[in-house]
C-alpha cells in the first residue's frame, strides 16, 4: 500500500453545516441565520447563535445548534417562571 494513500470505510455525516443546511435544521430562512449571526441581531439574543467563521464562510457546528435550541428552551422556561416571592 502506497505510505501517503489515505481512505475511508464510509463517508462521515457532517458535523459542519452551512447557512442553508443550518436553516433547514432550524427550519428558518437564510436570511433570518444571517441576521441572527450579524453584531445588531447577536446583541439582541439573550443567547448568540453559536457559529464559526472559516476564511470568510459561515460555519455551525450540529451538535452546538442543537445545545443552542437547549439552552434557549431553557432560558424560555426560566422567563415565564414567576417571580419567586
């Protein structure tokens, strides 16, 4: 076998998605994940979509979009909660 030939047994899944497969995740619109990951509409999220950016390109990791929905879910219930008396 040739020391620099490299293989794989099966494609892996995708961990890294795209604004259009990050939207179809979260059944939204592109341009909502664009105005969500912009300063102005991470400023008004109580908490930030978690995105990466790679040479200029929009990344989201699976597995932080779906603790992302967690965490928001969480901070929902937290909100309609009444105040402790």
């Amino acid at each position: 076998m040739n020391a620099g030939a490299q293989y794989r047994t099966a494609p892996l899944p995708s961990e890294l998605l795209t604004v259009e497969q990050a939207a179809e995740f979260l059944n939204m619109t592109k341009g909502q994940i664009h105005e969500m990951t912009r300063a102005r509409g991470r400023e008004r999220m109580p908490i930030p979509i978690p995105l990466l950016r790679i040479n200029g390109n929009l990344r989201f990791r699976r597995s932080s979009l779906e603790k992302w929905l967690n965490e928001i879910e969480q901070y929902e219930h937290q909100q309609s909660l009444p105040p402790a008396a």
